[in-house]
C-alpha cells in the first residue's frame, strides 16, 4: 500500500496516511477539522542508481577489460606509453605431424 502526503490548507497541518490505492482520498483535516485537506505531489521512494539494464550490459564474459598498466611519469615518450601493437594476423605454420594426419 502507498504512502501519501496531505497538508492542510487552512491550518498547515502535514500528515503522511497509509492508504490502498482504491481508498477515497481524505478531505477532513484531522487537526482543525476543516475541509481543506488534500493530497500532495510528492518524489518516488526510491531511486535507480547505475547504468541500467540495457542490450548490451552481460554480453561480454562477465569481467571488465583489463586495463594496460600506467607507465611513470616523466619516462618515456607518447608513444611508448600508448597500447601495444597487436600481433600480425598471419596463421602459423602448421607442424608436419598435423598434416599427415589431414591426408
């Protein structure tokens, strides 16, 4: 069951009532006794933190990429401390013993 807020607008007087969400809404202000009570517009109760659940969250295996270690300051030039090339994309040879097994 949500919770509202009602304030009074005669008197001020702020009261927060556990309702069902098919109960009348409270009109009579249980301080005064005035007829001015209503409910007020108020934030959610909760918040959503992080990144979300989106298409693309748990596609990869799982861990985060790992990250390439700093060089120290003041070695090297901007070069060395950019990624490593990556490794030609030739295949490797195949070993002889491989190859009388495929024929």
């Amino acid at each position: 069951m949500p919770i509202y807020a009602y304030k009074c607008g005669s008197c001020g007087h702020a009261k927060d009532v556990l309702q069902k969400i098919s109960d009348a809404p409270l009109t009579v202000c249980p301080a005064c006794g005035a007829e001015a009570f209503s409910k007020q517009l108020t934030a959610a109760g909760f918040q959503l933190k992080g990144s979300g659940w989106y298409a693309t969250d748990f596609k990869n295996s799982g861990s985060a990429p790992a990250k390439p270690a700093a060089a120290p300051a003041g070695e090297g030039s901007a070069a060395a401390s950019a990624a490593p090339a990556p490794a030609p994309a030739s295949a490797p040879a195949a070993s002889p013993a491989s190859g009388a097994a495929a024929a």
